[in-house]
C-alpha cells in the first residue's frame, strides 16, 4: 500500500481503478479486447515492435555516425531490450490469455519492468528502468497514434495526470471521471475550482508520483483530506467505503436545510449565494438552497479558445438569470490570463481574429501582466460585446456587474464609463436592456485594499476575491505546489486586509460579500461573520454546510473569534483556533467525515 499526501482542493472520496495521462499525454485505461479479436491484437503489437525498432536502429545509424560509437551504444541497448524473447512472451500472453488490448499489455509488462527496476537502490538500475521507460512511451506512441480517435472512457475510472489544464478538467466526461489527482497544481488554481463545480473530488500538488501508479490499480482519492492510496489494505478499504457512507448520510441530512433561512441564533440574516463557472451549475444552487449568484466566471465561455459572439454570451446569461427566476444574479466580466484558459503560447501572428490568441501575447509574468480587466480595457470590442450581452440578458431578471482584478480607481471609472456608453448605444438602438444596473469591483488586489474609502465612495458593491488577495499579498502562486505552505487565505495579513475592507464598506453602507474559496470552507464560517460578512458566496456544494454553521452561532460570539483571531501571528495559529472553535460548535460531529 502507498500512500501520498497531496493538497486536498474538491471535497469527497472515490474509490476506483486508475487510468493514467503519461507524460506524452497518452490516457492509459485497462483494456482488453474480445477474446476472438486477440489475435489482431498480436499482430499490431508486432508491428509496433517492428516499427520501433526501425527507428531505434535508424537513430542509432545516425548517432554512431555524428557523434561516436559509445552514444550509438544507447540506442543499441533499447533494440536489445525491445527484441528480447521473455519480454516478448509476457506481452504475448498478456493477450492470448488475459485478452488485453496491444497498449494496455506494453504498459503493463514494461511498467512492471521499469518498477522492479526502480525498486533496486542502484543508479545504474535506476537508468535502466528509464531506458524502458522510455521503450514504454515509444512503442505506445506507435499504438496510440493509430487508435487515437477511439481513446474514450467506457468505464468509471480515476484519473491521474502531471497536470490538467483547467480546460481539460471542464471537459472531462464525468459519467466516467470518478476523481482525478495530479502531481501539479495548486489550492485555488482554476483546475480545482473547476472540480469542485464538477463535484469530483479531487487531489493536487502530489509531487513525483505517477511512476508509482500502473493503469487498473485500485485507488482511493481522498479529496477532503489530499490523500491518495494505492493498492489500499483491506482495513483501509472497509474505513473509506465507511467514510462514504457516512458522507451519503450526512448528505441527506444536510439537504434538510435547503429551505431553511440562514438565520443566526440571535436572528441576524445571512445571505449564502453560490458561485458558478458553467450556466447550468444554476441549477445545483437552487438545488442548494442559494439565494442567488454572488459570482458567475464567465471566462469559461471561451474555453477551447475561440471568442463567442454576442449572442452566445446573452445566451449563456439568460439561461441563468432565467432559472434563477428572480434572485439576484451577480456576473463578472472576464477574468481571462495567468492560469485561466491561456493554456498555450499564443502567437499573435498565427492566430485568427475569432480565437483568443490573436487577442492575448505570451507572457513572462502572466499574473502581474495583461489579465483581467485590464484585458478588457485594451480590448474594449471585446468588453462592449461582453457588457451588451449582459445588459440585455438583464431584462429576464436583476443583474449586476462586478469588474475582477481592478487595481486603480481610474480602471473602476473607465470601465463603469464603457458600460455607461454601451447603455446609451443600446437605447440609441432601440434594444431593450436592464437600465438600473449595480456595479461594483472584486476586492483582489491590496492596493484597492489600502485605496477602499476611495472606493467605497464610488461603487455600488464589493466582492473580496481571497483566491487572488492571498497570491498577490503574500506573494504566492496559487497554482504552486512549492510554495503552497506559504499560501493560506486566513493568514492574520488577510484578515487584516477583511477587516480594513469590510469597515470602509460598512461606513459607505455598500454591500460587502467574499467570494473566494475562504467562504465555502465552514471553519471558516464564525470567522467571516465576526468580521462583519454577512453574505458569503460560495460553490453550491458548499452552502448546506455553511448554513449549517450560521444556524448555530450568535453574532456576539463570532465577533469575539474574529477579534482574537485578528490578535494571532500566524496563519496555523489562526487556522487551528478555527478548527477547534468548530468542534466546540459540532461536538456531535466528532469522528465524521471532516
Ligand atoms: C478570487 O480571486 O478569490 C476569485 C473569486 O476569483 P478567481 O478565483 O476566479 O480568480
Ligand atoms: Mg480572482
């Protein structure tokens, strides 16, 4: 049994069988063939054998030739290994006799190979298993060139991966796709927040691991903890198919609270609204009991790259606003650039006036660069469409507007003057749109924080981005596995930073909600609302928990948290007077699932 802590960053445990994205990008699932095909398999199998060795002998030609005998000698040990007759017959009998398709039988006997291998405490062993490795890649990259348009999930798996882009991670089919854990990637990076919409659970930041893993191992993905298991014990099997259980009880316990007010023990409201990325996660909000949308990422609408028309954003946003069917529906310009859907580098002379690469350059610094609004202020076409699509789409029921990342109070100005002037084209046009429409900016970057009274003064509303406040005040990627110990949204500079934010809003009288990750974690719950919150959004997922939490505290109480918590030096101080705060509510919850 291994077991590998990882950053736990989308809630719930899965247990399954691995399918693996090796380092070439090849998905690698068990597979096997119907017994009366086996035969074809074989003969692809000695194809692919023949075809690599074409190549290797072709490399080690031309290698001998420029550059020595002893370089040669490489490529002459691969075509050793490839053509020898015990390595041969275990892949034969991979598919005689098991029937498992031509990929699966390289990757199994050569995996299991290079892992005996590896498990010899020897440099020069420690190459060899990379030799074969190596062969591994080269023969399947042959196979799967040849099948690449049939690779599909037809059985539930748990996928692992160095990196899912959060693009790959949108498009998982997730019938299949039971939970996904990758040796990348951070706790707020977009690839988690797009598994938690996805509500699979997830791991990330797991470091080296994937050469520890053969396709068809049993695992167990433990997103509420960050743990991944491979080859679990039965023990460990019986406790986790527990946990689950559990969690499916508790489920049900907390649905009972759907329509209950977030009410606090001395009868002060709270307002939980939910945070989407794809229109019809709407409905999970309902399904949640949110009272609204605090926070709809509409970049998603370019995943793929391509720039949707008007038409395609009003679309999208009627759809919400409409089964929304009245409540408050909050949509924030696009946030494209750093890890949001600016996957490749893009060349502004290869690309097409439709793709989002002729509108965004490769970066060195993408999140100090051109993201955000500040994309949307260089590209004001692409903006004024964006802002007519929603001023429209307000017609089927109350929208708001909140610009990301704003930095200065000029870009707050300029970009609440372009929405003004896209009004009055609109009314020019004859278009019918919502008029009365609030604006208000995501509280991101510290120097809104130490600039908010000036703010205050202008916008309509606030909503504290902690996702981006904590990498951009502590100085730390927030897709970086390195330096995740550094991150963590309830460090005391943040909280310093909540409080400065929520007091300016509270002496304007301006809405002041928190939207970032901060706000669905529930030992975060009595924090937030001592410090003067008293609307969180949150992914849908995560509100029955939170109302939980509201129902039990009293305003007095959470203030007195918050002012201590205020007084700490470190966020781990911080962090563990919230957890046993928590438990002191929930006494009844020791022992269950988180
Ligand atoms: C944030 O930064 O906290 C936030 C909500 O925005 P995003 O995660 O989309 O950057
Ligand atoms: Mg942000």
């Amino acid at each position: 049994m291994i077991r590998l802590q990882g950053i736990a960053v989308s809630p719930g445990v899965a247990i399954g069988k691995a399918s693996v994205f090796n380092s070439e990008g090849h998905q690698i699932t068990v597979s096997v063939c119907a017994p009366d095909k086996a035969l074809e398999e074989l003969e692809r199998l000695k194809e692919a054998i023949r075809v690599a060795s074409q190549d290797i002998s072709e490399s080690r030609d031309s290698v001998t030739a420029t550059m020595g005998k002893q370089y040669g000698a490489i490529f002459e040990g691969h075509l050793v290994m490839l053509q020898d007759q015990k390595l041969f017959e275990t892949m034969e009998n991979a598919i005689l006799q098991e029937h498992f398709t031509a990929e699966y039988a390289v990757y199994k006997t050569l995996h299991a190979y290079a892992q005996v291998f590896q498990s010899i405490q020897d440099p020069f062993m420690a190459e060899r298993a990379n030799d074969i490795l190596d062969l591994e890649k080269r023969v399947l990259r042959i196979l799967l060139q040849e099948k690449r348009q049939q690779q599909q999930f037809t059985e539930p798996i748990i996928l692992f991966a160095r990196n899912l882009t959060p693009s790959e991670t949108a498009s998982m089919n997730t019938r299949f796709v039971q939970a996904f854990a990758t040796e990348l990637g951070g706790p707020t990076s977009h690839t988690a927040i797009v598994a938690e919409a996805l509500r699979i659970p997830a791991v990330v930041g797991l470091g080296n691991f994937l050469e520890q893993i053969t396709a068809g191992d049993t695992v167990i993905v433990d997103g509420n903890s960050g743990v991944l298991i491979v080859h679990p014990d039965e023990e460990v099997l019986r406790r986790y198919r527990n946990i689950e259980r559990q969690r499916r009880t508790l489920d049900v316990r907390l649905e009972s609270l759907r329509d209950l007010p977030a009410r606090t023990i001395d009868g002060t409201e709270i307002q939980l609204l939910g945070n989407i990325e794809f229109p019809h996660e709407s409905q999970a909000c309902l399904d949640h009991g949110a009272e609204g949308i605090g926070l709809y990422r509409t970049e998603f609408l370019y995943l793929g790259g391509s720039i949707p028309d008007e038409e395609e954003h009003f679309n999208a946003y009627r759809q919400v606003i409409e089964s929304m069917r009245g409540r408050p529906v909050t949509i924030r310009t696009v946030d494209l650039g750093a890890d949001k859907l600016i996957e490749k580098p893009y060349s502004l002379r290869n690309a097409k006036k439709s793709d989002l690469g002729y509108y965004i350059e490769e970066e060195k610094n993408p999140c100090l660069g051109l993201r955000s609004i500040r994309l949307s202020l260089k590209r004001i076409e692409l903006f004024r469409k964006q802002l007519r699509a929603i001023l429209r789409a307000g017609v089927y029921g109350p929208v708001k507007i909140m610009f990301p990342l704003v930095t200065t109070i000029s870009e707050w100005r300029q970009a609440r003057m372009i929405v003004e002037d896209v009004k009055e084209d609109l009314f020019e046009r004859g278009i019918p749109f919502q008029r009365d429409v609030d604006m208000g900016i995501m509280v991101e970057v510290p120097a809104v924080v130490l600039m908010i009274d000036h703010f205050a003064r202008e916008v309509d509303f606030f909503s504290i981005g902690t996702n981006d406040l904590t990498q951009y005040a502590l100085a730390v990627d927030r897709t970086n596995k390195d330096v995740v110990y550094l991150y963590n949204s309830c460090d005391p500079v943040i909280l310093k930073m909540l409080d400065i934010t929520i007091r300016a809003a509270e002496e304007r009288n301006k809405p002041v909600s928190l939207c970032g990750q901060m706000s669905g974690n529930p030992h975060n719950t009595i924090l937030l609302l001592g410090l003067g919150l008293r609307t969180l959004s949150v992914s849908p997922g995560a509100i029955p928990e939170v109302k939980r939490v509201c129902r039990r505290v009293n305003i007095a109480q959470c203030k007195a948290v918050a002012a201590r918590a205020l007084r700490m030096e470190k966020a781990s101080e911080v962090r563990n007077y919230l957890w046993s705060e928590h438990q002191k509510l929930f006494p009844e919850l020791d022992g269950e699932v988180f």
